[in-house]
C-alpha cells in the first residue's frame, strides 16, 4: 500500500513540470479540512478547454483511523466579477484507508462532487478557495460511505 501511495505522489509531483510545459494559468498549494478526519491535500490545477481539471492527494484520519486519497476533478468555472469565481466539479476519488487497533484496512473508490468560490489576487500570484467536496463511497467505504465537509484552500498560481 505505501508503495502505491509513494508512486501516486511523485505522478502528482511530476504534473506541474508536463503541465507548465504546455500552458500557463496553473495553481499549486494546499487544501485544509473536509472529509473523514483532519485533512490535508497537496492541489493541483490546469486548464482544460474553457474549464479546467484539479488533481488532490490527501492525508488525513482522526485517532486509530488514517487514509490517503487521490480525486480527480473536472470543474466549471464561472466569473462573479474582480477576480471572483464559483465552481463546480464532479470526479473519482480513489483511496486507501486503515484502523490501527482493529487491523482492519481497504481500498475504496467514491464519487466525488464539488462546489466552491474563490478569489485570485492580481498583485500578487495568489488564489484561496472555500470549497465542499460531498463524497460517495460505492466500494469497500471506511466507516461512513457518505463524506462532506468544508475546505479551504491557499494556491500558488503560475
């Protein structure tokens, strides 16, 4: 399992340098909260047609309970005026999940909707979010196979 997680981390690691390569307009940064536990992602942006696709890897879990997962976002995003914008987004979330004290562990994959606001700022390259991610587990879920929460996010733009 950690070698898996060790290769999801250095693809994401490695979408940036593709990315920057092909076009501008990216973010990086951080996404707090949301989710199973207390959460932290490493987020990724680009765009994608008129659109554009965000990729997180996240570490989180509360007590006796940790988890990894990678979501794969598509979002619409809309003007609201001066650097303001919504979004909404669907995508997959695949993860994996362990309880310390019962041994018990999975694999679990989920459907993952998505709606936020966020602001960027024109001087200086810096975007921040307050999103929700609402999740569906439909196979092997943790516990709940239903998590929500609310996010916030700071990202690097480039």
């Amino acid at each position: 399992m950690k070698k898996t997680g060790l290769i999801f981390f250095v693809l994401l690691m490695a979408i940036p340098a593709i990315s920057m390569a092909q076009r501008g307009n990216n973010a990086i940064g951080l996404r707090f909260g949301g989710g199973l536990g207390y959460d932290s992602e490493i987020t990724f942006q680009t765009p994608f047609d008129n659109n554009r696709a965000e990729l997180n890897l996240g570490f989180g879990g509360r007590g006796h309970f940790n988890y990894w997962k990678l979501t794969g976002l598509y979002q619409w995003v809309m003007p609201i005026e001066s650097g303001f914008y919504w979004y909404l987004g669907v995508g997959p979330s695949l993860g994996s999940w362990a309880h310390d004290d019962t041994d018990e562990s999975g694999v679990f994959l989920a459907a993952a909707l998505n709606a936020g606001i966020e602001y960027n700022f024109s001087e200086i390259p810096l975007q921040i979010a307050i999103d929700t991610r609402p999740e569906l587990s439909f196979v092997n879920p943790p516990d709940d196979p239903f998590g929500f929460g609310l996010a916030l996010s700071l990202r690097y733009r480039f």
